[in-house]
C-alpha cells in the first residue's frame, strides 16, 4: 500500500503538484471507465438518482484529486456509490413502486386543454413554463394541447389534439 502512496502521495500536506497531477489523471479515466460502465443513460436524463450521483460523485472525486480525502478508500468508495446507483436504477426498472420511490412519477399539469392549477403550485411550473414546452414542441398556442406533464426526468411532455403526420406514431417514429 505504501508503493501507491510515494506515487500520490498520503495526505493533502504531503502532496506534491506531481502527485496531485498523478492523482488528477488517475481519478479522470477511473471516472470514465466509471461512466462508461454505466453507459451514457446515467448522465442523460438527469431523473433524482442521476442529479445526485452526478454531486456525490464529482465531490468524491475532487477530493480524490485534492487529497482531502484519503484516495485509495475513496476511489472504492466511489466505486460503491456506482454500484448502488446500477443497482437502484435497476430495482427501479423492474418495480413500479420502487420506480416511483427512487425517481418519481409523472405529473399531469394539464388534461382536456385545462390547466391543473393545484399540480402546477405544488411543482413550481407556470403557464409560462408550459407555454415555452407547447413552443419546443412546434405549438404556439396552448389551446391547441390536450394535455402537459412534468416527466420523472423534469421535461415537460407536450400532447396535441392534432393527429401525427401520416407515416408517423405519436411518438414520432416512422411506422
């Protein structure tokens, strides 16, 4: 354990600027690998677990590279949050309860062209957030939307009463 250590150096007091360089290199392709293990999902959507992942583990890693943490536990502790992670992302996955636990459920903040004012308050979403969402969406007015939810992932969802272009699903895709 002391050969890794000449090499990173022990503590923040005793870390030269090579080692903190040494460290830094380290703990960039450790978080790669990490990412890349995980595929690009975790950091894609950004549901609660990817927003908190994404704080812890910035966090764990820059104290990795600081060496205000000590960096051989901190690396496997970091490896550990990961494996949580995977593993709630999958629990999720597979239970519709442990799905709505660990990252939400959608919100209909609008349904039959009425705006559900209550749904709005409680998640901090205005007529103005709606509106912009009905744009990105290619609608201009909102009168023309049958319905809007705020996704698990934070997006808001736009549903028209018009009928998709023909060829088309109501997702988009080709048929």
């Amino acid at each position: 354990m002391h050969g890794i250590y000449a090499i990173v150096g022990e503590s923040k007091d005793q870390i030269l600027w090579w080692q903190e360089s040494i460290r830094a290199t380290i703990t960039f392709f450790y978080g790669l690998l990490l990412i890349r293990f995980l595929g690009r999902r975790a950091f894609g959507k950004q549901s609660t677990l990817d927003v908190l992942l994404a704080i812890v583990i910035g966090s764990n890693l820059s104290r990795a590279i600081t060496g205000n943490a000590p960096f051989i536990q901190t690396i496997i502790g970091t490896a550990v949050i990961f494996v949580l992670y995977w593993l709630t992302e999958h629990l999720a996955a597979r239970s519709r309860i442990l799905g709505s636990l660990f990252k939400g459920r959608p919100i209909e903040l609008m349904r039959s062209g009425r705006l559900r004012r209550t749904a709005m308050i409680l998640t901090g979403i205005s007529n103005r957030d709606i509106e912009e969402a009905a744009r990105e969406s290619g609608k201009a007015d909102i009168s023309k939307i049958s319905a809007a939810v705020l996704e698990r992932s934070g997006k808001i969802s736009i549903l028209s009463e018009d009928p998709p272009p023909s060829g088309t699903s109501s997702y988009g895709a080709i048929s």
